[in-house]
C-alpha cells in the first residue's frame, strides 16, 4: 500500500527577484542584487518564513553596513524584516521568484 504525502498549504506573499531589487533600491537609495546576494539560480523560488520585523542587534549591525554600502551578502531576509518594521511592506511568508 501506497503511504499518503503529508502535505500542507500555506499563503505565500510572491515578488519577482526585479521588482524586489527595484523597491529595494527605492528604500535604501543604492544598487542591490537579491540574486547575487542570496546565490540565486534562474526559474527557482526562495521562501523567507516567518518575516516580521525584528531584527536582533547582529542583524542590526549588518543592515547598518549594507546601508553604508559596505556589505550585500545574504541580506534578503534582513531586508524584509526592516522593511516590515518600517511600515512599506506587511508581515508574513514571503517568496521571490527568480526569472531572467
């Protein structure tokens, strides 16, 4: 006998990776690659759970670099939380959508 998949739905908040990048560099007033940043590949999706708006004191010091335009890697799920905390955007389960 076939065992069942254990599955579950959930409700995602989708951006493609340019229109994230493009708000993104809206907010912060510089470039920012979400691709190079998280190592993404074309015609995938990545899922960042749980966005809500905190941001701990290690997390802090690195948007402040990104801000300064001093560090770019892995900031995608820093990103979403201070933009959750600065009121642009709303909390939850968010995927971008890689597609060139």
């Amino acid at each position: 006998m076939t065992k069942q998949l254990k599955v579950e739905k959930k409700t995602y908040l989708k951006v493609s990776h340019g229109d994230f990048e493009e708000f993104v560099e809206s907010v912060y007033n510089r470039s920012f690659s979400v691709t190079g940043s998280e190592e993404m590949r074309n015609d995938s999706i990545y899922s960042f759970n749980g966005i809500d708006g905190v941001i701990d004191e290690f997390d802090e010091e690195d948007l402040n670099l990104f801000i300064a335009n001093e560090k770019d890697s892995y900031m995608a799920r820093i990103l979403l939380n201070d933009l959750v905390r600065k009121g642009f955007i709303e909390p939850g389960d968010y995927i971008i959508g890689v597609c060139w």
